[in-house]
C-alpha cells in the first residue's frame, strides 16, 4: 500500500475547511497545509487536524505555494487538495481502494472534477480529469531495446474517483485580477495562461474585466510571435472589449481578422450581439446562426450553444415570428 502526504494551500476558508478535511480524513499519513495569510480561524481550524501548518507569505503566485506545500512533503505520494473539494463516502471507498491498489509505476493519477459549471469560470465542461496524485519522487527508467532512452514522459493512470467542487464563490473576479496584476506588470503569458485568460474573460468577464484587458489582448493581436489560435483568442478578447466600449472601427478590426482566417463561434456571437444592439435584429439573428450552425467555439462552448440560441429566440420574437423562437426555445430546453 503506498502512502500519501495531503497538501494544501489556504487562506480564509473557515467556512469550508473543516467540510473538506473531514471529507478526506483517514486517508493520507499526513496533512501539509500552507497557509497564505488568514486572518480569521482557518489555521486554527487546521490545526485540529495535523500539526503540519505552516506560514507562506503570499506573492501573488499560486506556483509558488503549492511548491511549497509540496516540499514539506514526506510521503510516497502527494495528494493535492483544495479547501473547496469534497470527497463523496462512495469516492471515499475508491480511493481507499486505489490507495491498496496502485502500481508503483504510476507516477500521476487524475481523478474527475465535478460540478465545475456552477461557479466555473474557465471551464466549459461539469467534469473533467485533472492530475490529483503525484509520486513525490520519480523514478527513471532506462527503455527500449536499441538506442535505449530515460523514459520521460510519466505514467498517467485515470482512476474513476470523482471530487465534488463546492467553491462558496465564483474565482473569477480574483483570477482576472491576477492576469491582469501580471500582465500589467510585463508578464508575457504563456500559450496555456493566454488562452485561459482569454477563456476566463469570455466565460466570467464584465465589462471592466474586459476594458482592462484590452490593451494586453489588442497588442497579443498584433504579436508576430503568437500563432493562429492565440492570436484568433486575442481578437475574440479585443472584439468584446471594443463593442463593450462601443468603438465600432475597433470592433469591426478585430471581428474581420478572424473571419478572414476562419470565423468562430465567439465571433459570431459577437457580431450578433452588434447588430442587435443597433437594432437589426434581421442580421443579428444571421450571425446568431452562425454561431450555432456554422462555426465552432474556440473558448466558450456557450457561444456555440445556450448565448447564440438565445439570441436567436430574441431575435424571432422581435421579428414577429412566434413559431421560429419556439423552435430555438425547444432547443434550449426551456
């Protein structure tokens, strides 16, 4: 059986905290926890459940302290835990389970992150597999018979845990606040980061997250070192961003660029919300279109879904068409 050092990365989660280490109580030979500078009972909540709490001053990097959560670490593998998680009885006995089970070999395990959609703000999916478990210390191994290698990519196994996500707010406000601290700051984003910045905005953004990242997304535009997708990404940001602030030659610069390469659904949906707000609904409800039937999403599947549909349905209503809404109503499911 392989054992397990649970890490943690806290601050202010007097709320939650207690929820989720009695969800994972038993199953770990310690608990790590970090925190970042509570300042109501979260470490002293901790504190009733490991002796391994430890200040990390914070510096606006998640990376960081997560690294060092995971330094303090002493077991065979590392569990890696959010205070808003929690692991149902029956996923409870799967680890358990996974725990007796596991090869040595495997050197990550993903397990599924559930209901993400309700406060999810880079995310388009309920459930997906994230990397959960990690071996503490890897092992390299020597293969193939002739020009033999170190074997570099891990050992992936995804296991059938599923973890509940019962954040009591939504991170959007906070994340996009980080983006921009760092981008204001000369922080090139990498092609991940960029694309979940600009996911992020798309999926969680108002009209100020959008006018303060402008300026970094209309420049990623014009970035001869960023490829097609970064750079379609950039011009979905920048068209919201200028229709938002009502600069229509700015709007129509950066809509034309990706309809020129390959139109998206994001820009589609955007082109409708345009000539809806001018009052032309006839044409809106064509770009609506299009982003249902015609294009695909590249960061928001909303987009490509419930937002153009609706759309659709307001746009038929307005046109005094009460049977075609209803069919776009049907599709919506309401």
């Amino acid at each position: 059986m392989i054992t397990i050092s649970i890490c943690m990365i806290v601050k202010n989660e007097e709320e939650i905290l207690e929820r989720c280490l009695d969800s994972v109580s038993g199953l770990a030979e310690e608990i790590i926890i970090a925190d970042t500078g509570s300042t109501d009972s979260t470490k002293q909540i901790a504190a009733r459940y490991t002796e391994h709490v430890y200040d990390f001053p914070w510096n606006d990097d998640f990376s960081a302290a997560r690294n060092f959560a995971f330094s303090k670490a002493g077991m065979e593998y590392i569990y890696s835990v959010d205070a808003d998680e929690v692991l149902s009885p029956e996923n409870r006995e799967r680890f358990l389970l996974l725990k007796e089970k596991l090869l040595p070999e495997v050197e990550i395990v993903q397990m599924k992150y559930a209901n993400q959609l309700q406060y999810g703000a880079v995310y388009n999916f309920d459930e997906e597999y994230r990397p959960k478990l990690f071996k503490r210390k890897r092992d390299f191994v020597w293969e193939e018979p002739i020009h033999e290698t170190v074997r570099l990519m891990p050992i992936v196994y995804d296991s059938d845990i599923v973890i509940t996500h019962l954040p009591r707010e939504s991170h959007a406000k906070r994340d996009l606040a980080n983006f921009y601290r760092h981008c204001r700051e000369g922080y090139r984003l990498t092609k991940r980061l960029h694309d979940l910045y600009a996911r992020e905005l798309m999926l969680a953004g108002d009209a100020e997250d959008f006018a303060r990242a402008a300026e970094y997304f209309r420049a990623s535009a014009a970035d001869g070192d960023r490829d097609g997708e970064e750079v379609a990404q950039a011009c979905c940001v920048a068209a919201k961003a200028a229709r938002l602030a009502k600069d229509t030659v700015g709007f129509f610069k950066y809509t034309s660029k990706v309809i020129a390469e390959e139109a998206c659904s994001e820009i589609c949906c955007e082109m409708g919300h345009f000539y809806e707000d001018t009052g032309d609904t006839e044409e809106a409800a064509v770009w609506y279109y299009n982003a249902v039937y015609e294009t695909r999403p590249i960061l928001s599947v909303r987009t490509g879904g419930r937002e153009a549909l609706e759309g659709l349905v307001r746009c038929y209503e307005a046109l005094g068409c009460p049977e075609q809404a209803q069919s776009y109503r049907e599709e919506l499911g309401t």
